[in-house]
C-alpha cells in the first residue's frame, strides 16, 4: 500500500514528482505485485483520470491535503485500519509524515526537515508534523532518504541512525514522456516577449529564496525576464511587494499552475535555470533541468553537489552579486546542456524502484 495522502493535484510540489516517477516503476519491476494507493479524495480522482487505476487498486479517504486536522485523523487512524483490514504486506509512506502506528510493516520516505528548520508552516503544524515524522520514524521496518546530505542531516535533528536509512536517489523525469507547449504559445500566454528567459521551478516559500533572483535580476543584462513557477504561497506576497519596491515588475514574472505540456515549453525556452534554494532533500528541479541540457545556476549546497555534480555553476544562496555572475556563467557554457544530459542519465526512476523493492524485502525479512 502506496500512502498518498499529501496530494494535492498540481500543488503537491516535489512529493507529487516522487509519486508520480516511482510508483508506475514499482509496479513495473514488481510484476505480480497488487499495489493499493491511498490518497485524498481529489487526490485518488486525478490518479484514476490519469489511468492509475489500470494497474493500482486507487482509493480516497475522506479529506484533502489542506484540511490539516482531518488528513491527520486520516492518516493516524483509517489508513492503518484500512491496510490491516486490506492484509497488505508492507505500507510505504511516500512524504515523511506517517501513521506513528503503522499495525503492519512500515516503511517511510523522508525526504527533509527544512521545514523544522526554516519557516515554512504555521508553529502548530510544524510542531505536528515533526512529532508525527520522529515518532513515526521510530516505529519504521524500513526507512530511505534521497541523498546522503537529507539523511545525514534527518539523523542529526530527528536523532535517527545514519545506518537504518537506506540512501535511494530519485531519478529524472522524462522529457519526452509529453509533447512541449509552441514557443510562440508559451511565450504570448505569459507574457515573455522575445527576451531571454531565467527560469525558477519551485513553490514560493521562504526557503527556496526567490528572494535572491529578483536582487541578482539588476546585476544581469536589462533584457533578461525571471519566470517563478510554482504554487503561490504567503511568501509569494513578500515577492511581489520586493519585485516593485525594486521596479522590476515588468521583468519578473509569477507563474502558478502551469500544464505538463507548458512546464516543458518552459523548460525549452529557458535560457538557464537557477535554483537559490536554502535547503533541500535532493533538489529534483537541479536534476530536470540537466536532464533537458539546460544550464543550471544554484546555490553551493552538499546535497546539490551530490546531485549536479561539476555540471551546475553555484553560489552563495546568500550572495546576489555571486548568483549574477553564475547566471551569466552557466548561460554562457558551451558544455553545459551535453554536460547536463550525461550527469542525469545516471538517475532513473527504474533504478529508484530496484532499490525500493530491495528496502521493501529487507524490512519483511527482518519482520
């Protein structure tokens, strides 16, 4: 049983990725395994429209993503009754929050605790979900972080061993899995002229620090637009009120919701992607750009390191004037979209599935 109980169509972020990429894998390399997924109930109708019900048993529970309290009661309470009611052999939690009392063999994906460490929720829910993500961690058969940077620092806050989290990167996404929106087309809708355009994938909260690229945006040359996509949150108002208060409103760009077929457009038109994030879990946005060949300017973090490698130019998440300067840098690479392609190829979603499976396995054995 796949716990997707975080989705909220189109505004999931990164979880809804994972879940996206490595669910249709499971099932692939696990043949003659019967997969049940629970999510919210607008959650499980996305799934079904998108045709998961063909190889998943979809079902919804009574509650949404942003309906704190019951998605929690859903979580701690009917999910486990459901699986043990089910018989499910393992239940597989796909977001780092997890019913603290799984009553079959548990496993959980923890993907960061930025969010204990930065503020990202109200004090209530993040004093909440990080109670339920230590002691649900606690109670696992099976635990798995993205990179060794999440887990290592997962260990150091949660108090975890570094030995009981098996480290299984995610894999990039696939390109030409969607036909790419018309240039022209994704140009006119957002209103991007004929300008060379930095692209920001990523929901607006403070500690992805979009803040950074509107104070770099005067250090690069005047034609240049940034597009921020993502779901628009309170710090989105901050970024906003920024954008003007430094007269760069026709140069900035707030982007919410945006299809598949348009994301990619996005991403082909882009002339650099940056990414000035303060913490992250693995950094999927870093590794989508590269997988497409598009130059990559982020911040000079481990775990981006881990996953970019010598391909992306960094910076100081701190430093305007540095991330200006590795904008330009990253634009003006020759070697950087082959660069990219040949760094991403190393991560699938088939190889993040394999090792799943094998963390499944270990924690049954040892149940």
């Amino acid at each position: 049983m796949l716990n997707a109980l975080f989705l909220d169509p189109s505004v999931s972020g990164g979880p809804e990725t994972y879940l996206r990429g490595l669910a249709p894998e499971l099932a692939r390399v696990a043949p003659g395994t019967h997969f049940t997924v629970v999510s919210t109930r607008s959650g499980a109708d996305a799934l079904r429209a998108d045709g998961w019900d063909a190889w998943a048993d979809v079902r919804g529970l009574p509650c949404e993503d942003g309906q704190r309290l019951r998605r929690t009661a859903a979580e701690q309470l009917l999910l486990p009754i459901l699986a043990r009611r089910l018989k499910v052999h393992l239940l597989h939690s796909l977001a780092s929050v997890a019913p603290v009392r799984a009553g079959v063999p548990a496993a959980i994906t923890l993907h960061d605790v930025t969010f204990l460490r930065m503020p990202t929720f109200g004090r209530v829910t993040t004093f909440g979900m990080g109670q339920l993500m230590a002691r649900a961690s606690r109670n696992a058969d099976s635990l798995m972080a993205a990179s060794v940077a999440a887990r290592d620092e997962i260990c150091r806050v949660l108090g975890l061993d570094p030995a009981a989290i098996t480290v299984i990167p995610h894999g990039a996404g696939r390109p030409a899995a969607v036909e790419p929106a018309a240039e022209e087309d994704v140009r006119r809708r957002y209103r991007l002229g004929e300008n060379p355009v930095v692209l920001c994938v990523a929901a607006k909260r403070p500690h992805k620090n979009q803040e950074l690229l509107l104070r770099a945006l005067p250090l690069l040359p005047g034609d240049t637009l940034v597009a921020l996509v993502g779901h628009a949150e309170p710090y989105e108002v901050k970024l906003r009120r920024l954008a003007r208060e430094l007269g760069l409103d026709p140069r900035v760009r707030f982007i919410e919701y945006v299809s598949d077929a348009e994301l990619e457009g996005l991403w082909r038109l882009a002339t650099c992607a940056a990414f000035p994030t303060l913490g992250e879990g693995f950094g999927l946005p870093v590794l989508e750009a590269m997988a497409r060949g598009v130059p990559v300017a982020c911040s000079d973090l481990p775990v981006l390191r881990e996953v970019g490698g010598q391909v992306p130019h960094y910076f100081d998440p701190g430093d305007e004037a540095a991330a200006a300067r590795a904008i330009e840098a990253a634009r003006a690479d020759p070697e950087a979209g082959r660069a990219g392609r040949e760094r991403a190829s190393g991560f699938s979603w088939e190889a993040a599935a394999r090792g799943t499976v094998a963390a499944y396995e270990n924690a049954l054995a040892a149940v």
